[in-house]
C-alpha cells in the first residue's frame, strides 16, 4: 500500500502589509476606498476634515468616527506626512524644511512669507530628470516621483510648523506653487491628486488661481492636463528661441518652443475664465540670455500669448559656472518688454542664505540617472585644467 501523499505547500509570496496612506488620497478616491470597506460616503467628509483641517494622524482621536470603523482603519491604512530632517528660517523669513521620503532621498520644501500672502513652494520629484543647465535640483539626478501623500505632505508640515491648524490662528499657507525639486507634469496623476486636495474645501480650501503649476514643457502631458484642472500655469521658457532654449532647457529638443506655446493656448482656451494669462518663467544669466536682442526677440514671440512675464535673476550654486545678472541688464530687459506693453515682474531672491532660492534646491537624490556623478567629474577636471594654467 502505497503511503498517502503530503499535502503540496504552495508559496502564495510574501504578505502585503503595506497601509494605505490617507494623507494622498483625494476625495473621490477616499470615498471608493471606504465604499470597498463597506462604510458610507459622508466617513470620507468626516476622515478628510480630521486629516487636513484638524491635522490629526491617530484614528483613535477621531471622536465622531465608528469604534469600528477607527478599528478596522489601523489595519489597513495610516496618515503619515513625510519626517521633517531639518529646519531653517533665513534672514528674510524664508523657511526651508528638508524632508525624508519613504526610500531615504531628501527632498526640500520652502515657505516665502510676504504682506498679505505666503507662498509654499511644493516638491514633485526626489531630484529631476530634466537637466536644465542653470537649475541645482537637475544636477542631482533623478530619484524617483513622490507619492501624492508626499507631495500634500509638504503642505500638511507647513502648516503644522506654523501650528496653522490651531483654530483661530488664520491661514499661513494662501498660495502653492509647483516649483520645488521635479518636473510636475512627470509625476502627473500624483501632481493632480495632490493639486485637487489643496483646492477642496474639505482639503485646503485653496483657490485655483493661487495654485499654480510650473513645467518646462512637457507638451503630451500639459495637453492632458486640458479639462482635468484648471490651476494656474506657468511655463519655464528661459530663452525666447530654439537654439539657446535647448542649451538650457533640453526638453526643448523634443518638444520646442512652438509646440509648447500652442499647447499653452489650447489649455488657457479651455478655461471657463477667458481673462486668465500664463507666466512666463525666465530666468536671467548674465552674458548669456540678458542682452537687449533676447528681450526684444521674447517680446515678438510672446505677441499673440496672454502673459505675464517673471523674470528670475538666476541664483548661483555650486556645480555651476553661470553669473547672477546686473541690476543694469536687469532694468533694460524689464523696460524693452515693459515698453511693449507686457506686464513685468522680477522675482526677489529671498532664502538664498539658506539655499532656498529659485534654482537652489537639491536635497538628497540617489541618483538613477548617475548624472549627478558625471557632473561632479566634470567640474572635477575643468578645475584640474584650471590649475594648470595658473601653475604654468
């Protein structure tokens, strides 16, 4: 007789423990969540007040929630932000956070104080993968895409630092701009989940003209931004032709500047509000984008955009070689196009004591990309050529 077979193991795989994290989720997909729970949609209104107007991570405070629901939410899901590493406050006021990411990158995350206003200034990306020649974060290489909770996480921990969740304090945060470390329109349905959150009034409340999204022309992905939001858009254009603008931008090589200009009028078209104008993001380096014939070329470009233009006097770094413009080159290229009737203004570089200006930002990328490794070597032996001439 033969003996009875054992029971056949099968290795189902390792055990998915992972939590859902409230913090990213918006509205709608808080409420397919819960539907799949089994509760009612009005917890997805109870659960986001808590999260976003209370600031409160533990389910057990959470007083008009369910016992059972509280219960059956510490197994499954979390609210965790993103861990603070350091903290700083420059001289202006500006403050800048670094923050750690699930995978241990570092991503940072400024505020920008002003009369009657404060302007967080959001991360989309642990580094980027763009390069553009005269941005710090580019020069680090790209990580990988924040989470949509770690992208609304930025926003929570600014609050909380202000103690902006205290009733009655008033609100810290009026304005968000996409223009920390990344590229947003490459990090899409994160960057929209996230946007959504700030605008909703169970989230942050957040008016759409005060949320603004700032890309360097990704053109597929800002044509299908067309009618899933209509936040602020602000175009990082730094050149106002083909040539320079792939020197310094180098998406522009697929995707130039006609093709990005078209496809920012097919977005503001489909705005309900008909009066609404982009930014124009151009960041000035001295002897190489500020001369008089670069301003009057912008000017004719931009002829049939509804604009305003932000001129950006560039902030130097470290693995640069690029100068900050004059304050004469600055006036004369503000006067050509103001004189052309375009709305101007000039960026004031705040934070930069604390490497929280425009352009500075880096963190701490684990670079996929080994870019940041290349140009290390690379500045490394331009200033071993520079020695030698000095030596000689």
């Amino acid at each position: 007789m033969s003996e009875p077979m054992s029971p056949q193991v099968v290795d189902a795989g390792p055990v998915d423990t992972t939590k859902v994290n409230l913090l990213g989720l918006s509205q709608g997909r808080l409420r397919a969540l819960l539907k799949v729970m089994g509760e009612k949609p009005f917890r997805a209104e109870q659960l986001l007040k808590w999260i976003h107007h209370e600031g409160v991570t533990d389910f057990d405070l959470m007083t008009n929630i369910s016992k059972n629901l509280r219960a059956k939410l510490k197994v499954c899901a979390e609210v965790r932000p993103p861990e603070i590493v350091s903290e700083e406050t420059s001289a202006d006021g500006t403050r800048k956070w670094v923050m750690r990411t699930d995978e241990d990158g570092l991503i940072e995350t400024v505020f920008i104080p002003e009369d009657g206003r404060g302007t967080l200034c959001v991360s989309s990306q642990v580094g980027c993968s763009l390069d553009c020649s005269f941005c710090s974060t580019g020069k680090q290489g790209f990580q990988r895409d924040l989470t949509s909770a770690e992208i609304i996480g930025q926003v929570w921990l600014a609050l909380r630092s202000f103690d902006g969740f205290q009733a009655g304090n008033g609100r810290v945060v009026t304005n968000v701009v996409m223009m920390g470390m990344g590229e947003p329109l490459l990090n899409f349905d994160n960057v929209l989940d996230a946007m959504t959150l700030m605008m909703d009034d169970l989230g942050y409340g957040i008016s759409k003209r005060r949320v603004t999204l700032s890309t360097s022309g990704v053109v597929p992905a800002l044509e299908k931004l067309i009618g899933k939001t209509d936040v602020s858009l602000a175009i990082s254009l730094h050149a106002p032709n083909d040539e320079l603008r792939s020197e310094l931008v180098p998406i522009n090589k697929r995707y130039p500047i006609k093709m990005l200009l078209d496809a920012v009028h097919r977005y503001m078209d489909a705005l309900p509000d008909k009066k609404r104008v982009v930014t124009i993001e151009y960041t000035l380096i001295s002897g190489v984008n500020d001369k008089a014939e670069h301003a009057y070329e912008l000017a004719q470009l931009l002829k049939k955009t509804p604009c305003k233009i932000n001129l950006i006097p560039f902030n130097p770094f470290s693995m640069s070689d690029y100068k900050k413009v004059s304050n004469n080159a600055l006036d004369r290229f503000r006067k050509i196009l103001q004189n052309d009737g375009y709305i101007v203004t000039v960026r004031t570089t705040r934070g930069d004591d604390i490497d929280a200006a425009c352009g500075q930002l880096v963190g701490d990328v684990k670079d996929r990309t080994k870019r940041s490794a290349r140009h290390r070597a690379a500045r490394a032996s331009n200033n071993e050529q520079v020695i030698k001439v000095i030596d000689h």
